[in-house]
C-alpha cells in the first residue's frame, strides 16, 4: 500500500474516516503516502444573494474543515497533502484516484437506507461503483 485517498466532507462519517485511514496507514512497515481530499460541491444559481459570493463562502468553508484534518495528520508522522477541489464530489474523487495512481479511498458514509440511497444517491455508493481502486466506507 503505497497511497491512501481520504475524501472528506466535514461529516461525522468522514470524520471516522480519518481517524481510520491514519490508523491503518500508521500499521504498515513502509508507512504509505495520504492524500485527503475535499470537493467543494459546483452550485448553479441563477441569481445569487446580494453582496454575497456563494463560490468563496464555499471554499473558505472547505478550508476551515481542512484544518483539523491537517492538524491530525501533522500528529500522526504520514506523509501527507491536503487538497481542496471543486466539481461533482464522486466524479473528483475517482479522477483524482485514478489519475495520482491511488491503492485505496477510505471515506465515510451518512448511514442512509439502501432504498434512500437509491432514490436520492450518495456520493459514497457513487465512488464505490465506478473507483479505480477499493473503496473503504466507515461510518
């Protein structure tokens, strides 16, 4: 196992997520690259709030629940790297799997009934169904 991917969304699941990748990554010999990664969801509007930019209210928001992820990392001797994208959160976390040559994604899932997330989709079922590589789900 060389690289780790941790999609997070600021979740309960996603946190469990992490502290489950870096446990796992901690038990190998060759301690394994990590890469956390959260996708900023694309908002259409067709006429956004006054005065308000919803783009940069939703980065600055991604940026803030990078932070304590970057602070467990930090603690836990990984290497590591934060990255904040922007897109459809199922298509940027498969791309970016297959693209930086992933070995396993960990991420968390909202605990939804199989008929809910079939009627209304889940990121998680999403990655699990079209991945380059397997997928871990905690929750």
């Amino acid at each position: 196992m060389k690289h780790i991917l941790v999609a997070i969304d600021g979740s309960s699941g996603s946190e469990h997520a992490m502290e489950e990748a870096i446990k796992l990554g901690k038990s190998f010999a060759v301690l394994p690259k990590m890469t956390v990664l959260h996708v900023d969801p694309s908002v259409a509007m067709v006429e956004p709030p006054f005065g308000i930019d919803p783009d940069e209210r939703i980065e600055e928001e991604g940026r803030e629940l990078l932070k304590p992820v970057q602070a467990a990392l930090a603690s836990s001797g990984l290497e590591y790297t934060v990255i904040l994208r922007k897109g459809d959160p199922a298509r940027e976390i498969c791309e970016f799997a297959a693209h930086e040559v992933c070995d396993l994604i960990v991420m968390g899932t909202r605990g939804q009934s199989l008929a809910a997330e079939l009627l209304l989709g889940s990121v998680s079922h999403k990655v699990i169904q079209h991945a380059p590589c397997p997928v871990m789900t905690i929750r």
